[in-house]
C-alpha cells in the first residue's frame, strides 16, 4: 500500500526513482510524484493522477534531462483526500524547503493542521502527511535530523518517511513506525524504499529499519538513531532473490506467470522439510520452540484476505489430524475481541508481505497477552518474521501481482507441515505421518496436469464473463476455497461473487439463485462428496446453472453440472492445493475477457500496512 523510493549518491537520481517507483507498482496506487534536487539547491517535483506511465510522459514533457544526485518519489493509496495532484506525494512546507513523502496514517492531523493555520501556515492539499512538513518547518533551526526527532513524537498513527531539506543538500532522512522501510547500501549510494523489490536491481545489502529509527545518509555515511537520540547498530541482511523474479518472463501478466510457478513453489516450500521415514518434518524457525509446541492447547489463526481462507483449511487439519483447538480470527478484528490466552496458546500471524498492519497488531496483542506467538511469511526479514518468537518463510521469491496466488497454496502446505509437526508430537501415527509426506511430494506433478486444464478453463470462462452474480460453494476443506475462489473473482473482474459453506445456502441465499446467478461447486470426490451432491440438486432444480470442479474419474457428476473441471485424487485434506488453482485460472480469464487490469486490480493494494 504506496510506495516510497529515496536516493542520495553519485548518479543521476531521476531515473532510479522512476524504476523504483515502476517496481513498486504492485503495491497499489492512484497518483504517483517525484521530487528531485537539482543544481542551486532548485527542487524539479511533477506529479501525476494515474499510472506511472502517466507520470513518465509528464516527466517527459518537464524535461527527463534534469540531474539531480537525491531524490524522493512516491506512489499514492488515497486515504485522506482524494486522488488527485495536489493530494499526490511528495508534499512540501510553506517555503518549498522540505520535501517529504509519507506511508500511514497521521490519526491527530486535523489537530496538528489546525494548530499550524492558526499560526499562519498555509496547505496545499487534503493529505494527513501534509502537517508533517509545516510541523518540521515550524521547529526546523538548522539541523534536520534534530528536528524530526523532535516532530516525530507528536504524530499520532503510522508512518514511513523519506524527506529532505534544500539547505542541507547532502542530506536524506528516513523514519519508520509501523509502516516498512528498507535502507539499500551499494557503493557510493543509498536507496530507502518501502519494499526490496525497488532496491535489489542496485545492491543486495540491506537493512530493515524498526520502529522508532530514524535513518540519517550523508556525505559521511549511513547513522540509525532512535527518537531519542542515540545511535544504533544494525544488521545488514542480504536479499536472497534477485531481480529476475520480478520479471514476467512472457507471461501477458504476473499474476498467471505465479500461478504457472506453483509447481514449483510448493516444492520450495517443502524442500528439506521432510523426513519420510520418520513420517516427520523438521521446521528450522521452530526448532528451538519443541518443548513449547508440545504443551500448546489452543491455536489461534490471525490473518486477513486471502491468508486467512489459507488459514481456515490449516484449522480443519490442526484439529483433525493435530488434535489441537483452532480458531481463526479476522486480523482486523483479533484485539476487539475478549481473547481467552494463557501459556497454553498459541498465536499464528500468516502474511505474505510479513508487513499487514492488522496482522502485525494481533501479533502484538498475542505477545501482551502471553501467548507464544508464531508467523508464517514470505518475506524475509518483515517485521511479522522479526516482532514472532519463531517462524516458518514460504521461501516461494516475490508476489508482485496484488492478487494472491503461490502464497495462497504455499501457506497451506506450510500449515500441512505444522500439523505433522504437531501431531506428531501428540497422537498422530508413523504411517499417517508417512502417507500426508508422500502427498505433499505428489503435488507438484500434480499441479502440473492441473495447469494442463488451463485452455478449458478458458472456455469455460467465456461463457460466463458477463454474468453479473456468482456463487461459490464448498464443504469442510473445500469451503474456504470457495471464500478463496469468491474472493478472487470479485477482485479481479469486479463481479459480485459470494463463498457458501454448501449446506448454508438453503438457509437464505438460495433465494437469490435463477438462470442468471451461476454457481461453481468444489466438490471432490470426498468425506462430504454426497452431501455436495444434495446441494447441487437444489440448485439445478432451481434453473441454476453450475460448473462443478471434482475429482478425476468421476463422470456422473456431469449430469448435473453443465460445466466440469477434473482434479487429480488426493488427500481431503490436501485438496485446497489442487483445487484452488483452476478457481486461479477462471478468475483470471474472467478479468482478462472483462478487460481488468489484472495485476493491479482497482481500489488494492499488495501490502495493506494501514489499519
């Protein structure tokens, strides 16, 4: 959610912020800006409403000769004021001196604003952000760094900010709370942004700043200090992907070049995890927790979109195969609750960015509570992956299409393996543990004949890409990919799409089933297979029209479906892995016929990191 790139260095600043901010357009935008010191202490700032293709040709026209060695550019999630050039970032003070940009949200702005028009400031724009450049111009004597440090206090809310000031010209500050930066080292220059994917085509040497730093580059170097004053020392981590991954590769969209990778992310996710003889698996980030893990009695899930429909298949299988109490919560909502802990429970954040506010707020919930807390990330070295007493990474590269695809089924192969990992320490029997391994290794050729259905699929799609309405419904292990599969519809083609646990439709929603308002069931040849099959029948005696996905070999359900899509045969618990991948690849289709923007669907963003 926004993007911030800031350079300071030896070479031309302009173009660097612009491929940053290019990197950066995953994370969702609506205007986009840039403001880069040039020759006489002279800031060049344009903005744009739009794409950063937008941005470009306004750049274009402005003159893209401009040279400039420090720069800040950004790409804006609107929050306070609408999408436009004034609202757009970078902002400025009074005197046009101190240029910022700004992830989060100032929650105490209007009293800030409203203090600093009394005493004659004047604004230019709707934005929270805005007040931080007047406060810094109020208070500013000399020394940028002492000063933020001073302003930083007041601000109530959230914020990653990268900002400069024109009369200290070899001077770039970054500040962090609750909203990711990352400072990039390379030789004779420093890149900050608010997501490695900007960074690593320059250096792979990076430090993650924390809450309450404040990052200072100058002539003399890198200096971390915190608000109050004293200086830090931090690790340099070392990105392990590099920029390949973040290219489409010929795929016409991220998002079907990820899922066209799973077969080989669920392999990353598994490789040297697994001990098939022993029917065990071994977990790096928990193995210092064993004992912890052997006492645990209760689990609980916090997660939000698509991670917390990953989250409700690992509650079907902790408590079926672990025998542990799973519950899972909305992150958003995980503190407004009047949550049951105590040194028995366990809190599990799943985030692909390892950076969501609201998960990232239950975690810290979970820990004030006493729980023990764990995380299941993506990205190596988030703030989930450092703020949880242990971990597992997906370890599937980067996700640059907003809507969630690998990580989908890669956290639930990775619940897979924590509910062996539980089991085994409780009830679960050598041979049950062998048989879930030996699955789990099946699946990415298994995956592969799925992705083989992808031309049909296609076809299926055309003849239902202008439906206005869509039902997906499922039961136990398959009803949260029916969440999933709803989910993925609506944000992609913006068709209004509903996820069902099968037997609840008859109480209300059945009503809402004609010709018109199709339905896909999940239903695999399984534990719950005839109680789908009951569920279909009330559909198609309702003129509903039905695309059923199941199990490979099973004909007769094509008596009743007037579409079906085949899955190969394998573990109930296993099958969200095989079966969401042509919910994937319909949706897909489904914008792609709508003509959406696939992956950068309207209103999202990748990383959601204001609550």
């Amino acid at each position: 959610m926004c993007g911030i790139v800031g350079y300071i260095g030896k070479n031309n600043a302009l173009p660097i912020l612009v491929d940053g901010l290019r990197r950066l357009e995953y994370r969702g935008y609506d205007s986009s800006g840039i403001a880069l010191m040039t020759g006489g202490r002279v800031v060049f700032s344009v903005k744009s409403v739009g794409r950063i293709k937008d941005l470009e040709d306004k750049l274009g026209q402005a003159g893209m000769n401009q040279f400039g060695n420090l720069g800040i550019a950004h790409t804006r999630w609107a929050t306070h004021g609408k999408p436009t050039e004034a609202n757009a970032h970078p902002h400025t003070d009074c005197k046009n001196k101190i240029w910022l940009a700004h992830n989060g949200i100032i929650e105490n702005y209007k009293e800030l604003k409203n203090r600093l028009m009394a005493d004659g400031h004047k604004f230019r724009s709707e934005t929270d952000t805005e007040v931080i450049a007047h406060l810094i111009e109020d208070l500013y004597q000399g020394d940028l760094t002492e000063t933020l440090v001073k302003v930083l206090p007041m601000l109530k809310g959230t914020y990653g900010l990268v900002l400069y000031h024109t009369d200290e010209p070899d001077k770039l500050l970054a500040a962090r709370c609750g909203s990711p930066l990352v400072v990039g080292l390379a030789e004779n220059q420093t890149i900050i942004a608010s997501d490695v994917s900007a960074i690593v085509s320059h250096t792979r040497q990076i430090i993650y700043l924390d809450d309450g730093e404040v990052a200072e580059i100058n002539g003399s170097g890198l200096k971390i200090i915190n608000l109050n004053n004293q200086e830090i020392n931090k690790k340099i981590d070392k990105i392990d992907w590099d920029i390949g991954e973040c290219e489409k590769k010929g795929y016409p969209h991220f998002m079907l070049k990820e899922i066209f990778e799973q077969p080989e992310t669920i392999k990353d996710s598994l490789r040297g995890r697994t001990i098939l003889e022993q029917g065990k698996v071994k977990l790096g980030g928990l193995e210092v927790l064993l004992n912890e893990l052997r006492r645990i009695d209760k689990i609980n899930i916090a997660a939000c979109g698509t991670a917390r429909n990953a989250g409700l298949a690992g509650e079907y299988m902790l408590e079926e195969y672990a025998g542990v109490s799973t519950e899972v919560d909305y992150a958003s909502e995980f503190r407004y609750r009047k949550q049951v802990f105590n040194g028995r429970t366990a809190v599990i954040a799943i985030s692909q960015s390892g950076e969501t506010a609201d998960t990232l707020a239950a975690v810290r919930e979970g820990k004030e509570k006493g729980a023990l807390t764990l995380g299941i990330v993506n990205a190596v070295g988030s703030t989930i992956a450092r703020e949880t007493d242990a971990g597992v990474y997906n370890h599937i590269g980067p996700e640059i299409s907003v809507a969630s695809t690998k990580a989908f089924t890669s956290q639930v192969t990775i619940l897979t393996l924590l509910t062996i990992l539980l089991g085994r320490q409780r009830r679960m029997s050598l041979v049950t543990g062998q048989r879930i391994i030996k699955e789990l290794l099946a699946l990415p050729e298994k995956i592969k004949k799925v992705l083989e259905s992808n031309g049909q699929i296609k076809n299926i799609a055309k003849k239902y890409y202008k439906a206005e309405h869509f039902a997906y419904l499922g039961r136990k292990y398959n009803q949260p990919v029916a969440f999933e599969g709803a989910l993925k519809l609506k944000e992609l083609s913006y068709i209004h799409a509903e996820g069902f646990a099968s037997g609840e439709m008859k109480h209300g929603a059945i009503a809402l089933i004609d010709e018109k308002f199709p339905c896909l069931f999940i239903a695999p040849v399984d534990s719950v297979y005839e109680k789908n099959l009951s569920n279909m029948q009330e559909i198609k005696s309702r003129g509903g029209r039905i695309i059923a996905l199941t199990t490979e070999g099973n004909e007769t359900i094509a008596d009743l479906a007037d579409d079906v899509i085949y899955i190969p045969k394998t573990l109930e618990m296993l099958t969200p892995i095989l079966s969401v991948i042509p919910l994937q690849l319909f949706a897909y289709h489904m914008a792609v016929l709508n003509g959406r923007d696939v992956d950068k669907p309207r209103n999202l963003a990748k990383s959601v990191t204001v609550e």
